[in-house]
C-alpha cells in the first residue's frame, strides 16, 4: 500500500501545479479537440484536465518506481522450481 501511495501522492501535487499553469495560461472555452471547439462548462474542462495531468505525473511516477527496482525484486517468481528441489528423478 505505500508504495501506491509513493506513486499518486507525488503525481498528484504535480497533476495540481501543472493545470494551474495550464489552465492560467489557456481559457478552457478556448480549447479545440480533434478540430473541434471543446463543448464542456469549464469545471469540466478543469477536471478533465486534471486527471489527464494527474495520469500521465502517474505513468512518470510509475516509471521512476520500476526503474529503481533490483532484478531480483523485478525477476521474483520467475523461473521458480517447484517443490522438489528440480530434481526429475523420482524415488
């Protein structure tokens, strides 16, 4: 569980940040997807724009996390034997 934590926390006090530069920089009513002006309320456009932010600061975070995992933490239960030791001869 903490280790989860160690993911969203930090995400989401950079998700936070990055749309209030964002977001102070472009006028949500301004926005066009696809060609497209943006039809939502601007509490939409925020929160849309929010998680958008806080998923990819979690996909980065994740990442950061993976990467400092040892092989052996990465490689556990790979290539484990099973109960007999290996052995193939039977008694």
């Amino acid at each position: 569980m903490q280790k989860i934590f160690w993911v969203l926390w930090p995400s989401f006090l950079v998700a936070g940040i990055a749309e209030g530069i964002f977001f102070t920089v472009i006028d949500p009513q301004e926005l066009y997807l696809f060609g497209e002006p943006v039809h939502f309320s601007k509490i939409a456009t925020y929160s849309i724009g929010f998680f958008g932010f806080w998923l990819i600061c979690a996909a980065s975070s994740l990442m950061t996390w993976f990467l400092q995992l040892s092989a052996i933490e990465v490689n556990k239960g790979v290539g484990a034997v099973s109960g007999n030791g290996g052995d193939s001869v039977r008694s």
